[in-house]
C-alpha cells in the first residue's frame, strides 16, 4: 500500500515543485517586462529633451510652448508630502506600537490591533474623499489659509494611510524582543519606560527602522489622496502650507490628456522612472534593516 | 531571631488565579550563605524565588498572602517601594540574559537607572563588578563588544557583574547553569563559593550534585509546600523525612 502510493507522490511533488518554479519565474519576467517598459518609454525624453534639463529643471509647463519638462518641483513637492507625512506618522505610530505591545491590557491590544488593521482597509480613495471636506476647510480654517488644499493637508491624510504599516511593522518588532530582556531589565528594579527606552527600543531599533522605510515607501507612491487634496500647483514648495504637485498626482492627472508618442507622454514615464529608483532604494534601505534585525 | 536572618519568608501563600502554588511557606536565609532549592519540576521553586523579589507581580492574577521580610523589612507592605528591592535582591536567570547591548553598557546597566555616578566612577564599577566574577582579564579589551556574542558561561558571568555592580547583596539564581555545559557549570559553581563570601545566594536546581557541592542549606519542596529544610550535609546524609530521603537518592516518584 505504502509503496504503490509512493511514485504517485513523487508525481505529484514534482509537479508542484514545477509550478512554484514556474509562478516564481513568472513574476519576475512581469517585473522586468515593466521595468524595461518603463525604461524605454521614459528614455525617449531624450531623444529630444536634455537630460539636465529634466533633472534640475524648476518648471513644469507641459503644454506651453516651447514645454518644459523640469522634475524639481514634482519631485520637491513628493518630498514636501511624503517628510510631513512621516513627521506626523513615526511619533505618533511609535507611540501607539509601545503601547500596544507592552502597555496595554490583553482585551484592549486585540482591540486596537484590529482597528489599526480596519484602518489599512481603506480604499485611500475614500480617505481622500473624506479628506476632502473634513480635513481641507479644518486646515483653511485653522491656519487662516485662502486655500486649504495644501501639502500639510495631504501629509495628514497620509500619515493616515502610512499608520498601518507602521503600527503593524513596529509591533512586530517589539513583541519580537525576548521577553527574558524585559524581564531582566524589570527585574534589576527599572520602571516600565526605563525598560522601553533602555532595552526594548534599542533592541527593535532595526525592525522600527525597517517600519519606517516602508511607511515612507507606502506614502510616496500614493496617488489618489493627494491627487485630490493636495491642490496640485506644480511649483517648488516654500513651506507646507502651500498648495504642491507630487509626482504621482502629476502621472495620473496627465496620462490621460499626453498624447500618446509625444514628450509630454514620455517626460511622464520619466517621473515614473525616478518614482521607481525612490521606491526601489527606499525598500533596499527597509530591506536592509529587516536583515539586520534578523541577525541580531 | 538573630540579625543574620537576611530572608525570612512567613505563611507565605501564592495562587496563580484558583491555582495554590505555594502553601504556607516558612523558612528563613542567614546572610552571606548559599541556600539551594530542590524539588521536582512544578513544586513551586522558580515561584518562590520569584516572589522573593516580587517578579511574580508581572503575572495577571497572581494572589499573595502572607510575608516575605527581607533585613527585616516586609517586601509586601503597601507602598514598599520595588524598585529599591529589586536593586538589593538580584535575580540570575535560567537562560543568560544579556541585554543586547555592549559588555559595559550591561554591567553599567543599573548604575545609569539608580545612581548618578560620573564617568570614571562607573568604570570603576564596571570593572570591579568584573573583576569580582572573574571576567575582567578576559574581557577588559572587549568592553564594546556586544554581549550577546560572549559564550554562555560569560554571559551567565556578566549577569552577575550587572547585579553585583548595582549592588545588589541578594542574588536568586534560578537553574543557573542548566543551558551550560559542564565545564562552565564547574566554573559557575567555583564563582558561587566566591561570592559567598559578601553575597546571599539562593540557587534552584535540579542537579542533586551541585546542590550538596554549593550549598549550605538545602530546602526541599514537594507540591507547593516546603517539606524539609535544613544544613546541606544533613539533609543529603540523613534528611528527616521520607520523600525527602527518596527524593534525594533518585527513588522519587
Ligand atoms: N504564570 C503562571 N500561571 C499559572 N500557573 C503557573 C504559572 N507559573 C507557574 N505556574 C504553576 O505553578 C506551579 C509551580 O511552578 P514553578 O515554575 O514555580 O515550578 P518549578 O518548581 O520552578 O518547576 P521547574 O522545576 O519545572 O522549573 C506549577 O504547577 C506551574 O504549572
Ligand atoms: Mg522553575
């Protein structure tokens, strides 16, 4: 019984390595078929716009005459967004991650754990909607404001949306510290807050970080929320209380009306590919950390 | 009562929610002497040891009647204050327990929570601290070195350096040396006969051997309760009561 069962499973364990092969490959042939995608439409900028002048130009005026394709206002705006967003985000998402992995009584931690997980539920559509005619006139009004469509309404709602991915990733990496730690630093007669501050953050430090990447990484590539309450002027940012563009805004708000072929629709794939380099080393950096809080 | 008593544990009861853990517990320490715990697994040892400096209050649920006095002072009163009595009673843990820190940071570990030293004076304390556990010569160059890169004998080590450095005069040592092979427990024992001579030692173990080797009173629990204590060569050569003697010669159970 045994044996005649046995060539049957070798069969069938063949076929399953094959297809995890398979589907593994796959996804990295997607992900290079983007990339080179990318690569190439964004490259045909350059046949007739200069390198530099994409890189360190000040203006965007797409649809002027002669354009111009200057990605420092975007990218600046991206920037404005995405440091007032993590300034917001980490203190307050630190705050809630001790509590929930050493502060709070059981009952309470599922609790919160579960709104924070609602939370990430969200289509960010939504959040940006409600962002719209709640937070926006809150923001006019509070900071007297003609406009409140500006880059610190936008970096509110996003430090909204990084929340989760702090919340989560930070929990982890505290309820991941051996409880012989804590107990140890108890035990030798500190407070609670000596232990976090003296032990237990030190010991997350790498896995917090990671967190942190990753919550920026979440918010840069944002769209639809800043699209809509960002107020979108494509002008280098002084100070957050202007309205800003980021680079997301700009490829969804103008992919649709670039005629496809033209320098406009090739400076957008331009963004795209300096969004993707961002990204790309932003999820290096969490990568890194994570590898390093997993060697400790 | 004599002023040698640096432990004297009164009616001592403690419920784990409906659980009686410990039931009626009396027994007392002398200063400066070595008291090893035995028992079979779930009598109620790291319990007891835990309650002595109140660890025990970090589980939900845990009930307490009854007194522990430590230099005569009861450690359950209202409003004692536990961070005073954790930095005089010190507890050693099954598993070393370095914090992920340097050598020195951990040894200067209590000294930055409960004292504000100057720079040299805490190397000084750290390296009298390690000296006193026989580390300084081997680690004096590697102060910055992680600790958790330290073998597990000198990290069993330097959790004693981090008490002895914050002064501490109790230290609970619960199975000290059972993630330690035999060399390094032959070596944790010869530190315990050292430190003897200015600490009180109260060690959990399991291993009949090293309780007749470093200690000098010997207690014996038996399902929460405290069956027998008594002077170590005593109660290894003619215990006074039967489960003792058989738990003893391996005959338990
Ligand atoms: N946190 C807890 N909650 C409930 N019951 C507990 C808890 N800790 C210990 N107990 C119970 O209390 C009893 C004594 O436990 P304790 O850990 O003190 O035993 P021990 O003598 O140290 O055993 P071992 O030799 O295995 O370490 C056991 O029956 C155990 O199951
Ligand atoms: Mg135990």
């Amino acid at each position: 019984m045994e044996s005649a069962r046995k060539p049957w499973n070798r069969a069938l364990e063949f076929l399953i390595e094959r297809a995890i092969f398979f589907a593994g490959i796959i996804s990295i042939f997607f992900v290079i078929l983007i990339f080179v995608f990318l690569l190439k439409e964004g490259v045909s900028l350059l046949k007739t716009y200069p390198l530099k002048d994409f890189i360190f130009g000040q203006k965007w005026y797409p649809i002027s005459e002669p354009p111009s394709f200057g990605v420092v206002p975007l990218l600046l705006g991206s920037l404005a967004v995405t440091m007032g967003a993590i300034v917001i985000a980490v203190p307050l998402g630190m705050g809630a991650a001790i509590y929930i992995a050493v502060v709070a009584p059981g009952w309470l931690k599922e609790i919160l754990k579960a709104t924070v997980e609602f939370l990430a539920a969200i289509p960010s559509i939504v959040l940006g909607f409600i962002g719209l005619v709640t937070l926006v006139p809150l923001v006019k009004q509070v900071f007297h404001l003609t406009t409140g469509l500006t880059a610190i309404s936008g970096s509110i709602m996003l430090a909204f949306m990084a929340m989760p991915t702090i919340v989560s990733m930070m929990e982890d990496a505290l309820t991941a510290v051996p409880r012989s730690y804590r107990e140890g630093a108890i035990a030798m007669g500190a407070t609670k807050w000596q232990m976090i501050w003296r032990v237990l953050l030190p010991a997350a430090s790498s896995g917090m970080l990671a967190a942190i990447m990753l919550g920026i990484g979440r918010v840069i590539g944002e769209t639809m929320a800043v699209l809509m309450i960002t107020g979108n002027a494509a002008r280098i940012p002084t100070s957050l209380f202007q309205p800003v563009r980021t680079m997301t805004a700009t490829i969804a708000a103008e992919m649709g009306e670039a005629v496809q072929g033209s320098d406009h629709y090739f400076a957008l794939f331009a963004i795209g590919i300096v969004l993707f380099i961002i990204t790309f080393l932003i999820n290096l950096a969490a990568g890194f950390f994570i590898g390093r809080a997993h060697h400790k | 009562m004599t002023n040698d008593i640096v432990i004297d544990v009164r009616d001592y009861n403690l419920y784990y929610g409906d659980f009686h853990a410990l039931l009626d517990v009396n027994l007392s320490i002398k200063k400066k002497s070595v008291t090893a715990i035995i028992g079979p697994s779930g009598c109620g040892k790291s319990t007891l040891l835990r309650g002595l400096n109140r660890m025990n209050d970090l589980i939900d649920q845990v009930r307490v009647t009854g007194e522990i006095f430590i230099e005569g002072k009861p450690i359950y009163a209202e409003k004692r204050d536990l961070v005073e009595l954790r930095k005089k009673v010190g507890m050693v843990f099954q598993r070393p327990n370095p914090f992920p820190l340097s050598v020195y940071e951990n040894v200067a570990f209590g000294l930055r929570l409960h004292s504000h030293l100057s720079k040299e004076e805490v190397a000084q304390k750290v390296e009298e601290s390690l000296k006193a556990v026989a580390l300084w010569k081997e680690l004096k160059d590697k102060l910055k070195a992680p600790a958790l890169r330290l073998s597990g004998e000198q990290q069993q080590r330097l959790c004693i350096a981090r008490l002895a450095a914050m002064s501490a005069d109790i230290f609970l040592m619960d199975e000290p040396c059972s993630a330690l092979d035999p060399v390094a427990t032959q070596h944790i024992e010869e530190l315990i006969r050292v430190l003897k001579e200015d600490y009180t030692i109260v060690i959990v173990t399991h291993n009949m051997a090293q309780a007749a080797r470093v200690s000098d009173e010997t207690a014996y629990f038996y399902l929460g309760k405290l069956i027998e204590m008594g002077p170590t060569d005593q109660i290894f050569t003619r215990p006074a009561r039967k489960e003792t003697e058989d738990y003893i010669t391996g005959r338990f159970g």
